[in-house]
C-alpha cells in the first residue's frame, strides 16, 4: 500500500542507520513475505544486516550493477 512504516534521519548512510531501520519497521508487525528491495550498496550485503533480514523471513532483492 506504499505506507511510509519506518523513517530514520542520518547525516551519513551507515549499517547502523539500516539496521535501525529494519527494525524500526518490523517492530510490532508479523507479516510474511516481505520483500525488501535495495541497490548492492556494502550496507545491504553485509553480513549483519542480511542475516538479521533473514531471521525475520525478510527476502532481500537487490538492482544489477549500475541501475541505481
């Protein structure tokens, strides 16, 4: 439905702004198969964020190389 469910300001993109995010937007909320859609960025293929998307049935789904 295009609802804003998470929003979180940063001076700078971190994996700590993301995971904050992520988390911000699955508290509370018991839904399945979640797809979650991002560019190659180093923040979304860390290992951290991935495995945290993982253990909460998250797909993860990424651009090719150089469609931002």
């Amino acid at each position: 439905n295009r609802e804003i469910i998470s929003c979180v300001i940063s001076e700078t993109q971190t994996l700590t702004l993301a995971m904050k995010t992520l988390k911000q937007a699955m508290r509370g909320r018991r839904v399945k198969d979640v797809l979650l859609h991002s560019d190659q960025g180093s923040i979304y293929t860390a290992k951290e964020f991935q495995a945290y998307a993982k253990e909460n049935g998250i797909i993860t789904s990424m651009s090719r190389r150089g469609n931002c």
